[in-house]
C-alpha cells in the first residue's frame, strides 16, 4: 500500500481557522491518534506531513511509530514573510533569520525543510496564481542552507517561474505544480527530483459550487495531462493528497488520489508511485 507523501495533521478538510483554533493550546492527541489509527487501518505506513506552526505534526511523528507508520515531519513551513503560506507556518526576511528557524527544526526534531516558493492555485482564474515567483538566487541560497544541514527541501511551488528556480537550485521534492510548462517538465524530469501533484486539491472542489467548475475541470485536465507528460519523460511522482486542505479528508483522499493518478499515467501507475515514494523515503 502507498503512503501518503503530504498530509497536513493539524487540519481537516472543513474549516482551516476552526482547525487551528481547536489545536493552537497543544495538540489535540486524542484526535491525532485516532488519524494514525485510521490510516493503519488502511494500510498506510508511509506519512510525510507539510507542517504547521503548533506542532501538531511533530506530535503525530512522535506518536506514529505505535501505529506502524513512519512519519516524517519538518516542524512548520518556512515561509518569505507577507507572502503565500504563512498561515500555517513561519516567515523570514533575511536569510539570517532563515537559518535561525532551519536550526529551529533541527533542534525539535523536524526531519527536513519545507519552503514556499510561489502561491497558490486562484481557483476562480484559470492560469492565475496569488502570488509572486520567489527568485532563483533566493531558492539557492534556502535550498543550500537546508542542504548544508543535513536536511532535504520539500517546496510548495506553482507555475514554471517559481518550480524551474526551485529546480535549478537543487530542490528534493515540489508540492502541486499547478501550470507547468514543456520546458519545466523536462528540467523535472532530469533533476531526480520528485514532483507530488496533488490532483486531488482540484478534483475534490469540483461541483461545490466554491468555485467555478469551468476553470477546474480545465485546471484538472491540463495536470493529469502535465502528470502523464512528465511521467513518459522519466520524472518521479509520488502520491501526495495534502490531505487537511479544503475538501481534501484524512485517509480517503489517498484512493482518491490515486485513482485520480491511475487516469493519467494507466497501467505503469503502481511502478511509478512505488518509485517516487522509494525516493521520498531515501532523501527524507
Ligand atoms: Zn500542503
């Protein structure tokens, strides 16, 4: 059975602020376990979570081997302060105080780096994303920081800009993906790096009526075409449902996902998830 490569603990799928409100004291170890236990229950012994800022993932880590899960969290992301992401995490503004919070994960036991690289999907523009690229030197000089301690980097990264800068500079694993170009899918492809498309975030808005159908459905076809693309090119995907997010609920979503998988890459799925997540398990 397949792992579920970014999960976010804390949250719920409902309601992000309730969810957080509920967990801002201290973790709520009742419901965390009940989730590791769901997710045995399914078979699942593979958890990467994407992190938040009350430590609610690095509970989760310290309880999942009594599940048989192995859990890898990196404590909170680490986002560029006023941009995309900090909600759910921390920001910086100089590389400086960058490095202080890479110590931060390190000295409370986080397992790698997570950066914001780019915004996120405006699920109600097709093309349109709500934030800036952050630039190829600044990637560099976050991904060579993480890299220099030890660590592996897991970027949030949507469009060509933001994901190509991410790649250049030696990123390990990109989140979402939203909009990548020919050219991007090639240099994803020859960087070994494992892309975690979350088609799932898109696939389970549809016919909500939160946002238009017309620019999801589009937004659904063109990943899963950008997936198979990619895949026929020798780059490494995993299975990752950044389960919490709106719509998306613990557990359930890795079949979704999967299955949302399965139509673009057919019958070498299995073979191409187990190598992307063989990959996820080496670097992180
Ligand atoms: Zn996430």
């Amino acid at each position: 059975m397949l792992g579920d490569c970014h999960i976010h603990m804390i949250l719920d799928g409902v309601y992000y602020r309730a969810a957080i409100d509920h967990q801002k004291e201290r973790p709520d170890e009742a419901l965390i376990r009940n989730r590791l236990a769901d997710y045995a229950a399914r078979g699942i012994t593979f958890l990467r979570d994407g992190g938040d800022a009350w430590g609610v993932g690095l509970r989760a880590s310290q309880l999942a081997g009594e599940y048989g899960i192995t859990y890898r969290t990196p404590v909170f992301n680490i986002c560029r302060r006023g941009h995309y992401g900090c909600f759910l995490g921390r920001s910086f503004e100089t590389l400086q105080e960058y490095r202080a919070l890479v110590d931060e994960v390190a000295e409370r036991g986080g397992h790698f780096i997570k950066i914001m690289v780019s915004g996120l999907m405006d699920f109600s523009q097709f093309g349109v994303l709500t934030d800036t690229a952050c630039s190829y030197e600044l990637c560099r000089d976050l991904i060579s920081a993480a890299h220099d301690r030890g660590f592996a980097v897991m970027a949030h990264a949507n469009g060509s800009e933001a994901v190509s800068n991410a790649l250049r500079a030696g990123v390990d694993s990109v989140e979402h993906g939203a909009y990548l170009d020919r050219e991007t899918l090639c240099q994803l492809a020859e960087s070994g790096a494992v892309w975690v498309p979350t088609l799932v975030t898109i696939a389970n808005l549809r016919g909500l009526g939160r946002f238009p159908d017309a620019v999801l459905e589009p937004l659904k076809a063109l990943q899963q075409q950008n997936v198979a693309e990619a895949a026929a090119m020798g780059a490494k995907i995993a299975l990752g449902t950044d389960a919490g997010a709106y719509a998306v609920y613990h557990g359930t979503a890795v079949q979704q996902e999967y299955d949302l998988l399965r139509e673009a890459l057919g019958e070498r799925t299995d073979e191409i998830l187990r190598a992307g997540e063989g990959e996820i398990r080496a670097r992180f």
